[in-house]
C-alpha cells in the first residue's frame, strides 16, 4: 500500500495509530429518488414496511446510544428516539406514501408538517424541531441505504475525521473507542479543538483531502507535527510507538509543578464535565495536577433546550468539586454566544455573535443565568465542603469586574476573579484586579480580539498565534499587574499547554498554567529543567522579538539542550 502525508494543524503533542472512522453529514438526496436495494428498485407494495422499518432501526440506534451516553447527552439523545417512535410520523409517512407521494418525500413532508406546528406552537415544543430534523435525516439515510449522519458507532478504537465537528458532538465522542480527530475545517483555537484537547485526544485540523479516504484506512496522527500519515511504513510506526513511550516517562514524574530552583507554579487542567473532573483527578495520586484552572460550565448544557436549574446546576457542580477532593477548583459561569451557543440563551441573528452578547454579557439580557449559576455553586460549595474559586468570561471593564465580584460575594464565594480575553480588560488590568480576587488569561479569545480575527477561520491561525508580540505584550501587561499587587495571574488558554511557552509565562510572573491533562507531564519536564531566573530571560527574550517565528527561535536558543532534544520537532 502506498504512503503518503496530508498536514494540517496539530493541537497537543501526541501521536497514534488506528483506522479511521468518518463522520457523515446529512444525506443530500432528491425527494423522488428512487429506494432500492442490490441495485433493484423496491416494490411498492414493500415500501410502506420499509418507511416503518427506518423507523424502527433510527428509533433502536438512538436508544444504543443514549444507553452509552450521560448527563444531557444522554437525554437528548433519548428524547430524540421517542420522536423516532412516535406512531404519528410513521402514519402520516405512511399516507403520504398512499397518496402518491415518493418515500424519500413521503417521509420528508410528513416531519415538515410537524416541524411547522412545533414552530407555530413555540415554546417546549418548538424546541424539538432540532431532533425532529435530525430524525428526519438518519431515517431518509436509512430509506436510501447511506449511512446515518452523525458520529459513528465505533466497534474498534479509530480516529474521527470530520469535516469538522460541532462541540455536542465532539462531548458526546465514546472515550474508549476514540484515538484522535483530524478534521478537513476548523482552527486550532476552536472549541472542538479544545475539547478534544480536554478529553486527552490528539487533534489536528485544516487537513485538506482527509475526508477522501475511505472508512477503516490506517492513518498515524502526529498532533505535535500535524501531519496524518496514510498507510504508515514500518519507520513511521516505529516513531510513533517511540514518541508514546517518551509522554509515558513522563507521565510518571507527578511531582509538584516548579522549576529547577523551587519557584512553584500549579499545573491545572481544563474540564468541561464531572466526568471530566474525575478522568483528571484520578489520573495520578493527587499531585500530578493541582487541580482544574478552568471548568467550563457551558459544555454541560451544549444540548440542554432550556436553562438548568439550580438544583441540576448544583449536582454537576458537586460532582466536580468532590472528584477534586479539595484541591483548587476554578469554575468559569457560562461562556454562551457566538462559537458556544446555549439553545436557552445565545442571542439570534447577531451579525458579529463574537463581539455581541456573550460571557459576562448575557447577565444584561439573562440576569437570572448568572444569579442562578451563582446561587448553585454557592450550595455545591456548601453541601462538599470546599472553596471553589469563579471568575466570569468577557469582562472589558474595571466596572464590570466590579459588578460580577459584588454578585458573587453576596452569594458567599470567597475567590472572586474574572478573564482577561479582551485588550481592554489586559490594558487596565491593574484596575481590575484592585476589583476582584485573581485574574485568568484566556490566550485563545485575546489573540483572537487583539488581532481581529475570527478563532473559527483555520486559515488566519498565523495570526491567532499566541507567539504573536502584540499577544505577549498584553499578556505581559496583566501579568506585571498581578505580581504589582500581589495577586494570582493564571493562563487558561491553549498557550498554557506549550512546553516552551510555560518558560516565557512563568517568566513572565504567571502563577499558575490550566491546560488538558494530557499536556501537563511535557510543560512539567519544560519548567523542571530551566531555573526561574532562566525563565526570565527566556521571556525577555520572547518580548524583545518582532514576529511569531522570532519569538519561538529566540526562547530555542536558551532552552536546555535535554528539553531541546525532547520537545522541539
């Protein structure tokens, strides 16, 4: 078999080897298209049974999989095989059939009528029209014998590819069956992206011609590359297998994040969900993360058709504050809007979604969101025994700052901070932290608004690069700040997960680096082998250059050769 490169953008620097399984999108079939089977037309006194079979087999999938999932995931997706059951939508497919009707268009006409009523009658109901579509379709896939749309139903541990992939989707991925992603779109600071970093998968994305492959070919994903090498030779795998030997050495050193002098700096992971929480918490005795710098609450609810209440927010919120045993939990209150759209509360028909009502914002519109979210970590904390600490997202102002950690105080949370993702909010961020408790940077979001450039666009990374001087710069203003008054900086973006960019920002006077868990034993084995005053210079060194390019070459130069030799490709 011939081997061959495709190359993207990896995220992470891990490496494996599997069969790819591909996910499909909607079937695009015409509505008179005629069902066969073997190549032979269906007889038409066999289609009505085989409309109810689609039924049938789209209702039983989705059961399977709900049985598989959890928390909404698994609602959804059991609410979405009672709509498959229900004996309406067959009677009425089953009459449109009679009446002349085609089947693909028999059954399409009979969910559009009910996708109508469902809108006029609004509310609950027009809520389901999303599952009433997605029915829909995997049945019209089945009518014409393609595959559902969707994720796949993996048998053997595979690699995802995508054109890209909704974050829903990426959440509800079986962790035992996936080795990895590589999607055809998306960009490396995408929450797809940072979702699977989350859950410990290599990703790569923008890599051209993936989805012309065909199910079951074996690929070697490198992340830390991004390069998708198809049918590997045996040197290839050789590497590979090299590269999974050395992460596995290191996973074993789980001493506390510091460098080689003792200048400490915790070492946390990103979560999105309790389970999340206890796949990190569990994954060593206790030491090897110090705990979760960023719990991203929105993942919890990406499904969710309406707003949670306090009590479903309180038990997900004690599920993690208890797998963490009491260590430093930091819980983020909704990020909805734009690439993170919450069904209950992401605003329509925003022209520019990133720059509207999101974050912090949503409190405008939505007070009860907040005060709600608030309300149910203040009794999680009360009912586990702990001290969660909360920030809020997109905060631009001191005032706004002021405004959040007035809220949450009143609620008794006691660590108080919020993200510093915008250039306002690096600029006068030692007014703002005169406001609240600590800050956290958001690298992904600052490169993206100091830079204006849409995260999502795969095509613009270069300049979502947080190498970028105009990045470092804002990031070097708020951590100035921060050891000015004596108060915890943290990075929670990607940027955190670099190895060599964990010397610059602990140089730089960052205090602690969340990132997924996956890349902590690399940035340990980084800040273990440089002194702090090392660090410095390194940062000095990043600061003084003009470009992305400069700035890596320049903090090569000054690494340890033993890191060098590990860690740069």
């Amino acid at each position: 078999m011939t081997s061959f490169t495709l190359t993207g953008t990896g995220v992470g620097r891990q490496a494996v080897i599997g069969p790819i399984a591909t996910v499909h999108t909607s079937v695009d079939v015409d509505p008179d298209t005629v069902v066969t089977r073997n190549g032979i037309p269906v007889p038409a006194d066999k289609l009505p049974e085989l409309i109810v079979g689609a039924f049938n087999q789209v209702e039983q999938d989705l059961k399977d999989q709900a049985a598989g999932a959890s928390g909404s995931v698994a609602a959804v997706l059991a609410a979405a095989a009672q709509i498959a059951a229900d004996p309406a939508l067959r009677t009425k497919s089953t009459a449109n059939l009679a009446a002349g009707q085609p089947p693909v268009a028999a059954v399409d006409h009979a969910v559009n009528e009910f996708v109508a009523l469902f809108e006029q009658l609004g509310g609950m109901m027009a809520e389901r029209v999303t599952d009433l579509k997605s029915v829909r379709d995997r049945v019209i896939a089945v009518l014409v014998d393609q595959p559902q749309p969707g994720v796949p139903h993996l048998s053997e541990p595979s690699v995802i590819v995508a054109e890209d992939l909704a974050p829903a989707d990426t959440a509800a991925l079986d962790l035992t069956k996936v080795l990895a992603i590589v999607t055809e779109l998306g960009g490396p600071t995408g929450h797809t992206a940072i979702i699977a970093g989350q859950l410990g998968l290599p990703c790569v994305v923008q890599v051209r011609g993936v989805l012309q492959l065909d199910d079951g070919t074996v690929v070697a994903v490198d992340a830390a590359t991004g390069n998708i090498t198809v049918n590997p030779s045996d040197e290839v795998a050789a590497r590979i297998a090299a590269k999974r030997a050395f992460d596995t050495e290191l996973q074993s050193d789980n001493a506390p994040g510091a460098t080689a002098d003792g200048h400490t700096i915790d070492l946390l992971a990103n979560i999105g969900t309790a389970a999340d929480a206890v796949r990190a918490a569990a994954y060593t005795d206790g030491r090897l993360v110090a705990g979760s710098g960023l719990f991203r609450t929105e993942v919890l609810f990406l499904d969710a058709p309406k707003a949670p209440t306090v009590e479903q927010q309180k038990g997900e919120y004690a599920k993690v504050l208890t797998a963490f045993e009491g260590r430093k939990v930091v819980v983020r209150t909704l990020d909805a809007g734009a690439d993170k759209p919450l069904a209950f509360a992401t605003q329509p028909d925003e022209e520019n979604p990133a720059l509207g009502v999101r974050g912090f914002r949503s409190a405008r519109l939505h007070p009860e969101l907040l005060t709600d979210q608030l309300a149910a970590l203040a009794q999680a904390a009360a009912d586990t025994g702990t001290k969660p600490w909360v920030m809020a997202p997109m905060v631009a102002t001191p005032a706004e700052a002021r405004d959040f950690a007035e809220q949450a105080r009143d609620y008794g949370l006691e660590q108080v901070g919020v993200m510093i993702e915008v250039p306002s909010a690096a600029l006068r961020a030692r007014a703002i932290l005169a406001e609240v408790d600590f800050v956290s940077i958001g690298s992904n979001d600052l490169a993206q608004y100091t830079m204006a450039t849409d995260r999502l666009r795969g095509e613009l990374s270069d300049l979502l690069d947080a190498w970028q001087p105009a990045v470092l710069d804002l990031i070097a203003a708020t951590a100035s700040a921060g050891r000015e008054l004596g108060k915890p900086v943290g990075v929670c973006g990607e940027s955190a997960a670099d190895p060599l960019m964990a010397l610059v920002l602990t140089g730089l006077g960052v205090t602690s680096l969340s990132m997924s868990v996956g890349s902590v034993p690399a940035v340990r084995f980084s800040l273990r082998r440089h002194t702090f005053a090392q660090c410095e210079a390194i940062a000095h060194a990043a600061l003084a250059a003009q470009s992305p390019d400069e700035a890596r070459s320049s903090v090569i130069a000054l690494l340890d050769p033993e890191v060098k030799a590990a860690l740069v490709a």
